[in-house]
C-alpha cells in the first residue's frame, strides 16, 4: 500500500516541476502541456469506486497530444473480505482543440492503455487494461479550466475473465 501511495504522491512531485517548466515554453498558436486533477466514480461489478485521478498530458500538435494519468479508488467495505482499492496507470493519445483562442467549450476524446492493480488486503493483482472516453472542458480564465463531465469505458483483461468498468469524473484543468 505504501508503494502505491510513493508512486502516486512521485508522479504528482514530478508534474508539479515538470508541467510549469512546459507552461513556461509555450507555443504563441497552441498550449504545450496540461494538468488534471479530479474527482472519479468508477463502476465495478456492480460496485461504486469512489477516489481520484491526475493526468499530465503534452501537446505535440494542435490537436494531439500525449496523456499520461494514473487514478485510485477504494470500493465499499466488504467486511471480513475487506475494501479492494483500485489503481490505473495509462498512457495514450487524446485528441482536443489545443489552440489558443476564445473558445470556452472544448470537448476531447482519449485513447489510453496500461496497468490496472487491484489490491484486496495486501495481495495485488495487475492486468493490462485500455480506456475510450472522453469529457468537456470549459476555460474560467487562461491558465485555468473546469473539465466540467469526464466519461469512459475501461474493459480490464484478466487471464480468467474480462471486465467492463465505467469511469465519471470532474476537476480541474491547469494549462
């Protein structure tokens, strides 16, 4: 457990140093780079994950751009088979409006793939899993915006069977 927690309070270390240093080299036609933080409702079997995402995400073009996120969740007390608590680490290619202009409302879509980890009282068990999705974000201010809606569908592929899993979230967008 307290690896998982090292791994995310590091990733959170490094995009505080490494995204101003990307703000700080912005294109004058697009935003280089992002950061989200946020709340997450996550769907599994039946169950409801409450917990958190953050995500870095470089734009190497006007429309595309790398997005890297890792998220955590903790389902319902279960009693005397405990509290699973669910981590994803991902990365793919989301497609959004990164230009700058006036425009208040910009909807993305994402493509991401990685590791799902669950963790039932200290036994972790790790699958390949992929993210499609997507939400809408609307700018309060230049440097910041609110993704107001963030939905997705993760399928996690077990060796003994496969998982559909639904992911809603909200928070905040720091460019």
């Amino acid at each position: 457990m307290f690896k998982s927690y090292l791994s995310i309070t590091l990733f959170l270390l490094f995009s505080g140093l490494v995204v101003p240093a990307a703000l700080a080299q912005q294109t004058n036609d697009r935003q280089s780079a992002e950061m989200y933080v946020g709340y997450q409702l996550k769907g599994i079997d039946g169950d409801k994950f409450n917990g958190a995402a953050a995500s870095v995400t470089g734009n190497f073009h006007k429309f595309i751009g790398a997005e890297f996120e890792i998220a955590v969740s903790k389902g319902p007390d279960r009693g005397i088979l405990g509290r699973l608590t669910d981590y994803d680490y991902l990365g793919g290619i989301r497609v959004k409006d990164n230009r700058k202009n006036d425009v208040k409302v910009k909807p993305f879509a994402h493509f991401l793939a990685g590791i799902n980890q669950v963790d039932n009282l200290g036994a972790k068990y790790n699958s390949f899993t992929t993210v499609i999705g997507g939400g809408i974000d609307v700018k309060v201010s230049e440097r910041i915006s609110v993704r107001a809606i963030k939905g997705d569908y993760q399928h996690v592929y077990d060796v003994s069977y496969g998982s559909d899993q639904f992911r809603v979230g909200f928070g905040l967008v720091f460019h």
